[in-house]
C-alpha cells in the first residue's frame, strides 16, 4: 500500500496517541484499582494489602489462626511459640486476634491476653509479612454485660441513643489501639477489620432478631464513619462476615448489607457445616463460591472469616473437610483467606476448644499436608503484600 507523507504522518500521530490513551488509561485503571478501599485515605500500605490479597485470591487461599502467637494448646504467651508452626513448620499466613473486654481502663482482652501484648504480636506477624484481623466480641452497651446478652443493644449505640456517647469512648479505645500499630518505620499496619460479626443469627446483642435492618446498617455506616473521617484511622479494610448456613442465601446475606461504600471483605463465619459428619460440605463449598461471585461483582474481596472443628475429632479434617471444602465448587478457592479459630490453653479454661493441630496431636500430619497443598499459602510462602508491584 502506497502512502502519501501526510498519511503517514496521521498514521504516527495516531499510533501514538493511541498509545498515550493506553497509557495513561494503563494508569488510570491502576490508579482506580488503589482507590477501591472503603477508606479513600486508607494508607498506601493498605491500599496495597487490599489489592495484593485480589490478585493472591485468583491463585491461592492464605491460612489464618486465630490469637495464633498469644497461646497454645499446652504453652501461655512464650515468645516465638504457635502450634501451627510447631505442627506444620510454619506460622499462619493470617493472625486473627480478638478485643473484647477494650473499653475504659481495661487492659485484658476477654481471653485474658494483654492489650499491650496483642499490639506487640500484631507488629511481629506484620514484621514477618502476615496479615493481621480483629474481631470485636463487644460488650453489651445497655447491661454491661458481654456480647452474647441479647437484650437488645443497637439502638442505644447509634446517633440519638442512650449510649451513643459511651459507645463512641470504646471506638476511640479502638481508634488509638489500632493507630498505635506502626511497622519500624513508622508506617501503620493494615488491619482486617470485622465487627459485629454473625450478625445473622440471634446470639449476640446486634443479633438478627435483636436488630432492624435499619439499625445494623446505621451502627456499620456509623463505626465506619466515626473511625475514618473523625478519628483519622486509615489502617483499616472492613470485613461483613454473617454467619453461614441459612445466612449464606443472598437474601438473608444482603438483607442488613452496609453498601459497597462500607465494605471491602465479603465473607461468613461457619461450623455447622463441618458437624454432623461432614453432611454439608459440598453444599459449604457452594456457598463459598458464591461469596467469590457476589464479591467479585462488586470488586471486594471474599473470605471465610471463621471456621472449624472444635478439637479436631477426624485427624483428617484439614485435607478431607477443610480443603474439600474450598476445592468441590473450583469457584469456591477464589476466596482469599480461610481461619480457623483459636487454640484455647487447656489448663486454663479446662477444656478441649482448640481448632488448629499442635505438635503431638493425631491431626498434625494431615495439616502439614494441607499446608503443603499448591492452593494453601502459609506465612512462609507470602508474597510482599503491602508493596503495589
Ligand atoms: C468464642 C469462644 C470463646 C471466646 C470468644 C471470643 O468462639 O472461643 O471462648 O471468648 O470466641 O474469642
């Protein structure tokens, strides 16, 4: 084809702009995908986490314990120790930790681990390239007594009730508990962020039966709010976890939603499927296939925020539950991250409530397996996550 320089010349001029429009529209698509978080100011580190753990979710589920470096089965706050690392030679991609009980002068979470240590463990996972979530088994705001009294207690807390001021002195609490944690060079660490969890049920005071829909999504919007534009905390991603089963129907799921606006984790907490001889597995990892969908429709990320077997009965749990679990619906391993709750120390609370293998258990060897699963990303294995590539 012959072409005059003219034409030529359009041709260049085109190209390149062309390529210009890619570029900046390359750019700008990454531009948007950092601004995704909830949280516009969110601090770059988690906006970071926020899209480290999408793009991880495509390929891979991180393992999470809950209070993982606090305690174990057999041990009580000893540095370096966690029964998962112990079991299966690793520590946990993913620390949940748990503050109920913060509130005034209180320096004792409700498990009885220190505050100040919490922070300290907190910062160690970080260190380590972990990821850190807390859960808020708060107090009841009306009785004072604790989460599972299921007087009523939302409407006393949101803006115009009787204890909404109290309530927000436990916000600040928080506010300054999770602006206290800073990396070593000062930068805070990024936290996962779930309160008012299981909210589909009744066994808490902004339990379902105890609450409007109204009231839920006002005491959500409201913490998210306060915590953001008042209190200036910029470390958090927010996590929605009802409770499973019946609560994983998209009606009952959505039914007390906070809006896309208010949420950057889609995920649910579940037992029940995993008693009853392993009967709704399959129907679990459907479940956990459409919060990948419902997630990934909105551009947020999934999880199963809480989960297990309460002292492991069949050893083989981790691989013929857990991990069937996230694998019988292929859908269902796109969400990020699994944790299974904590290993309470037996001498203290004089029972078997433990949910990871320690060191000398029967299912030790099994979660060593599931740890050495392609799909399965323990600590060891973690990518930076809090650097945008
Ligand atoms: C529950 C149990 C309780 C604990 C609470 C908050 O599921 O483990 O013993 O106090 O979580 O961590």
């Amino acid at each position: 084809m012959h072409m005059t320089k003219q034409k030529i010349c359009l041709l260049f001029v085109a190209i390149l702009s062309a390529n210009i429009i890619s570029c900046s529209s390359g750019k700008e698509e990454n531009h948007n995908e950092l601004q995704l978080t909830v949280d516009q100011k969110a601090t770059a580190e988690t906006k970071a986490l926020f899209t480290n753990l999408k793009d991880l979710a495509s390929s891979k589920v991180l393992y999470g314990h809950q209070d993982d470096l606090a305690y174990g089965y057999n041990w009580w706050s000893e540095p370096g120790r966690s029964d998962v690392k112990e079991a299966t030679g690793s520590y946990p991609a993913v620390y949940g930790w748990e503050i109920g009980d913060l509130r005034q002068d209180v320096e004792v979470s409700l498990d009885s681990v220190k505050f100040e240590s919490m922070k300290g463990w907190i910062k160690e996972a970080y260190e380590r390239g972990g990821v850190n979530t807390i859960s808020w088994h708060m107090n009841h705001p009306v009785t004072d007594g604790d989460s599972w009294d299921t007087t009523p207690g939302v409407a006393a807390v949101i803006p115009g009730g009787a204890q909404h001021e109290t309530f927000k002195t436990w916000l600040d609490k928080f506010a300054a508990f999770s602006q206290d944690l800073k990396g070593k060079d000062g930068e805070l660490i990024p936290i996962l962020f779930r309160p008012y969890h299981e909210h589909t049920g009744s066994w808490f005071w902004w339990g379902d039966e105890q609450t409007s829909v109204e009231d839920y999504v006002a005491l959500w919007r409201f913490t998210v709010e306060y915590l953001t534009d008042e209190k200036g905390v910029h470390n958090l991603l927010y996590v929605y976890s009802p409770d499973g089963g019946a609560g994983t129907r998209f009606d009952k799921y959505m039914q007390k939603y906070p809006g896309d606006d208010y949420v950057d984790i889609l995920a649910f907490d579940d037992y029940g499927s995993f008693m009853d001889e392993n009967k709704r597995v399959e129907e679990l990892s459907d479940e956990l296939a459409q919060i990948v969908e419902w997630a990934n429709e909105r551009n947020k990320i999934s999880a199963f925020a809480e989960t297990g077997l309460e002292a492991l009965p069949n050893p083989q749990w981790f691989t013929e539950s857990l991990l069937k679990a996230l694998t019988y619906n292929p859908k269902a391993s796109g969400i990020a991250y699994v944790l299974t709750w904590r290993n309470a120390n037996f001498e203290k609370e004089q029972r078997d409530h433990f949910y990871a293998s320690y060191e000398g258990h029967a299912s030790a060897p099994d979660m060593k397996k599931f740890r050495d699963d392609d799909l399965i990303v323990f600590e060891d294995e973690l990518p930076d996550l809090y650097k945008t590539k």
